[in-house]
C-alpha cells in the first residue's frame, strides 16, 4: 500500500480529521435549532422532545471529539 494511502486511512484519527467530524457535527446544530424554532412556534411538545434529545446528543458527540482531539496530542498521524 503506498504511503499516501496509508495516510489517507489514518485521517479518520488525526487533529484535521477531528476538526473536520467536529465541524460536521457542530453544522448539524442548525438544523437542530430549526427545529426548536419551528416545534415552539407550532407548540409542538412531541417535535420539541425530539429536537431537544438531538442537540444533548450533538452536544454529547462535540464532548466525544474534544476528548479525542486533547488525546492525539503531538502524535498526529498526517504529521508524522
């Protein structure tokens, strides 16, 4: 396997990769508070519930990607 290759597979686990998934993850609060706007202007307790549950686990996964991100450290795979 050529080295580019190989470093193409380790970008899922290096400090750019996770800025990427956070940045993902963080563009998905959008349309999480879309979805509050549109549940309390419609008072729709159902809607809100489910808007709400989404932005703990957003939240929950950008906690998840920090931790990873204070982890890697100095040993960043594309760097290396």
């Amino acid at each position: 396997m050529s080295n580019a290759l190989t470093k193409a597979k380790g970008f899922k686990k290096s400090k750019s990769g996770t800025y990427l998934s956070m940045a993902t993850t963080a563009f998905g609060a959008l349309s999480v508070a879309k979805q509050i706007k549109k549940a309390r202007t419609e008072q729709d307790t159902l809607r809100l519930v489910d808007a709400t549950v989404s932005a703990v686990a957003i939240a929950t996964g950008l906690a998840i990607l920090y931790r990873e991100l204070k982890r890697l450290g100095d040993d960043d795979v594309l760097l290396g």
